[in-house]
C-alpha cells in the first residue's frame, strides 16, 4: 500500500459497498451489544473500523519506515474522502435517504427474516 502511486483494487466497488452495508450495521449492533447502555456512538463505530485498518497497516509487509506510515495514512485519508464524496453525490437529495439508513433497514430486514427462520425452524423441532 505505502510505496504504491495508484491503488491496488481487486474487488468491485458494488461488492465492496455491498460488504460495507453489511458489515457497518453488524458493527453497531454488537457494538450496542456490549455497551453498558445498548447504546453505540459515531466515535465507537469509527475507533472499531480503525482498529480495522490499523490491524491491515500492522500485517502490511511494505510499511517498513516512518515515511511508509506516513504514505499509508495519506491512502487512507484519500480513500476515506473519496467514499464520502460518492456517497454524497449518490444520494438522491438531502431528504433521501443515506447510505448508512438503507444499509440499517436492509440489515433490520435480514434479521427479522432470520429470526422467522429460526423460530420455524424450532416450531418444526418441537413437534
């Protein structure tokens, strides 16, 4: 990451929005989960998603020198602004909802269509 110019991107970016729509929500939830309140804030969600990308930076290989850490947190602060800009002007309109509120009614959905499974599933065992 650090000593390369231009990224190197593998995975499409519908698959990777698909995968962050997914994962962000799950986050918060098993955040609310252990937090004494139920109750998990921006500052939570972002210091786990940097835990995320500190984890990622530690095992990188080409990270060697202060330098390398340095390029590797400019990267980050490129990628991160790039995505907020397309989601902002993905958006529909300001009223509309975001990225993150179609995600958390997506992930609610899948959910509550687990749970129905899984209570089938038990009605099925008990009879």
């Amino acid at each position: 990451m650090a000593a390369s110019p231009t990224p190197d991107f593998a995975v499409a970016d519908d698959a990777k929005k698909a995968i962050a729509a997914h994962m962000v929500p799950g986050v918060m939830q098993a955040l609310r989960d252990v937090s004494v309140d139920q109750v998990a804030t921006a500052d939570d969600i972002l210091d786990v998603l940097a835990i995320c990308i500190a984890a990622v930076l530690e095992n990188d290989t080409h990270i060697t020198t202060p330098k390398h850490t340095r390029q590797a947190m400019e990267t980050i602060e490129t990628f991160v602004k790039r995505r907020a800009r397309q989601l902002r002007d993905e958006r529909q309109s300001l009223d509309a909802p975001s990225f993150l509120a179609r995600a958390i009614d997506q992930y609610r959905k899948d959910q509550a269509a687990f749970e129905d499974q899984l209570s089938k599933a038990r009605d099925r065992l008990s009879d």
